[in-house]
C-alpha cells in the first residue's frame, strides 16, 4: 500500500495508468483502524489491476477538502484522474469489494 502526501498525490493518483483507491483516514478515528487490514488484503489481492493508497487527511487537509472528503474513513477510486466512486465508513471486505464491482 502507498502512503501518500501532497508531494505525490498527483503522480501517484492522477497520473496512474490504473485505477485507484484511496484510503482518507486519520489517526484518532477507530473505524479507520478496523478497515485498514481489509485494505491490506484487497491491495495484494487485487495488485495486478488496483492500486491501493492511504492519505493522513490531518497532515493534508487540502487534498481532502478539494474531494469534499467530511467523514473518516472516505475511501476514493480514482480512474484517469477523475473520483468514479466514493465510499463513506468502514465495511466488511465482501461489502467493499461488491461497491468497487465494475470500476475494477
């Protein structure tokens, strides 16, 4: 999984040749603690068609605001630079995946 920061936002997200998933969290949220294993998991299953990335949106809070990110966790996929799905709350992995059904 890639962390990233307002320095490789744009080449990692808005440039990638595939899509993805980007994990908005913070670290004083729970349900962002119990979704992380589950983002583990769908990054090395799905590695060959998915990338999959995590934002400290405390330590980037324009990156979050400019994708009107207001709830922890708020998972975004990105596909050609462009928001194709946006996912609010921690769910189980079989939920998660069933939402990102078609986009990858």
């Amino acid at each position: 999984m890639i962390t990233l920061t307002a320095d490789n936002f744009e080449e990692q997200v808005l440039r990638s040749d595939r899509p993805v998933l980007v994990d908005f969290w913070t670290d004083w949220c729970p349900p962002c603690k119990m979704i992380a294993p589950i983002l583990e998991e769908i990054a090395d299953e799905y590695a060959d068609r998915l990338t999959v990335a995590k934002l400290d949106a405390e330590e980037h809070p324009e990156i979050a605001q400019r994708y009107g990110v207001l709830g922890f966790p708020t998972l975004n996929l990105y596909r050609n630079g462009e928001v194709v799905r946006q996912i609010v709350g921690a769910r189980p992995k079989r939920l998660l995946l069933a939402d990102l059904e078609g986009h990858i």
